[in-house]
C-alpha cells in the first residue's frame, strides 16, 4: 500500500510534543511503591479486598513478583499450566527494561484514564494493561528465539482477554490499551511510544501477502475505537485516527484522520492527541 491521505490544508507545524517518551512514565520502583502505598489504603477501608491485595500486591517485594502472582490468574486456565506461566514472567521480568516498561504503561493508564484514581484499580482489573504485560513476555520469548512458547502463551491470553498481538511486534513504552476487547495487531506492525488505543482496533494485513504487512504507528498517536488500518501503512506521529475509521494509506504526522476510507479532517497544534485523549473531530 502506497500513497499519503491528501487534504487541502495549509502547511502546518508540528506541534510540541514528546520526542522520548513521556513523563507519564514511571520506573518500576517508583511506580511499585505508589501500588503498595494504595494497596495498604485499601485494605484498610474494605477487608473484604484484603485477600485480594495482599496476595497480588502486598507479599511481594516488587513489581516483577507480584506480575508473576497476577498474570497466571488472569489466564485461568489452559494449554499452558499456570505454573509455567508462572516460570514464563518471572524469567522475562529479571530484566529490569522489561518491568520499567510494563510499569510505564501502568502509569499511562492511571494518569489517562479519568476511572483510575491510583494504579491499582489497573493493575488488578484492567484487561488492556494486562494484555500489555503479557504481550511484554512474549515478545521477550519471542526475541530469545522462543517462538513456540511465546505464540501459546499469546494465543491463551487472547482467548482469555479477547486482545490479541502477536509476539514479534514491537511495542514502546507508556501505551495504554483503553478497554482492549477486539484489539488485534499483525505480525509486523509496530507501534511507538505514547500511543492510545480503544477497543475494536485492528493493526493488519489486507491480504495473504507475505512479509512486511502491516501498520507502523508513530509516537503520541490516539486510535480511536473500532479504527482498522490496513496493510504497509505509516500512522504519523502525534496522528489521530477518528472512530469507527478504515485507514488505507499514509496518515501525515499531526493530522486527524476519519471516514471510510479515512481522510484528513484536521490538524492537531497543541497537544499530544494520545495524552489528551480528546476523541473529538473538528467541527
């Protein structure tokens, strides 16, 4: 797929923006002591959630072992027994890259979703974080050439969370996955730092073609629910992509995009269309 959304728009500029990802981004032990700071809170307030924070959360000494506590539960059960699962986390997250990833996309649901009021309520019931940690894990598999494992363990978290990305995409830091349900992303697509997705995005192919297939989306970029976008394409930084759009060609950085086919609509100037979060088209 060749070709770039055309508009008659004045030339633009980008706006200011994030270049690195943002200062949303916490590293794992920051972001771990707010997690235990909360948890303690609520336990307090309601006993009845005692167990719950205190078996995921609270008996453990950091991010990396209460993951490997979570995310086998999450599962439920499956080809993979959760004791290997278990095993599968706590290798992938000895490496500390992975857990200040993980723990920056924790913080980017917190800080992007108006529902969280602190980082626990994602940690223990977001699906789309959740889909996110374990995609982190099997992309990690995926890299040390553990591909079988890491497409069973993938396939077990889509039947389980309904998000399916395949190992081998590589995925930035501070990405939140904004309910999650229906999100599918292709082998070869990549996607940058800062990005937000709604629920019912597809990331794919537009055929049986082999090779480099899919989208490449840039930093700061909103996706707006049920967006599909289509073969070899470039989402350009700080993009937003309207609801319910199909997206078949280049999408210009800081444009607006909606429609079926998608086409430009407008400019973003002033702000990061993923950190604001702002679904709205220009009138």
């Amino acid at each position: 797929m060749t070709g770039e959304l055309k508009t008659d728009a004045a030339p633009f500029l980008p706006p200011p923006g994030p270049s690195a990802p943002s200062t949303e981004a916490a590293g794992s032990r920051v972001l771990w002591l707010a997690l235990t700071v909360e948890a303690e809170a609520v336990a307090a307030r309601e006993p009845m959630l005692g167990p719950v924070v205190d078996a995921h959360v609270l008996r453990h000494a950091g991010l990396g072992d209460a993951l490997s506590s979570l995310l086998p539960r999450v599962l439920g059960s499956g080809l993979l027994p959760r004791g290997a699962i278990e095993d599968l986390v706590e290798e992938a997250a000895a490496e500390p890259a992975l857990l200040d990833l993980v723990a920056s996309d924790l913080a980017a649901a917190e800080a992007r979703d108006p529902a969280a009021a602190g980082p626990l309520l994602p940690f223990l019931s977001y699906k789309g974080f959740h889909a996110l940690a374990l995609h982190k894990v099997t992309h990690a598999l995926w890299g040390r050439g553990r591909r079988e494992v890491a497409r069973l363990l993938q396939g077990q978290a889509a039947r389980a969370l309904a998000v399916d990305i395949h190992p081998a995409v590589p995925v930035g830091r501070g990405v939140f996955v904004d309910h999650g349900t229906g999100l599918v992303v292709g082998e070869t697509a990549t996607i940058g730092n800062d990005v937000s997705i709604l629920q019912g995005v597809t990331l794919g192919g537009t055929g049986k073609e082999r090779g480099d297939r899919h989208p490449k989306v840039g930093d700061g970029v909103l996706l707006g629910a049920g967006a599909k976008v289509l073969g070899r394409v470039t989402v350009g930084r700080y993009a937003k992509v309207g609801a319910g759009s199909v997206v078949l060609r280049d999408v210009p950085p800081c444009a607006t995009v909606a429609g079926v086919p998608a086409r430009v609509v407008g400019w973003c100037r002033d702000a990061v269309p993923a950190l604001a979060m702002d679904h709205g088209l220009p009138g």
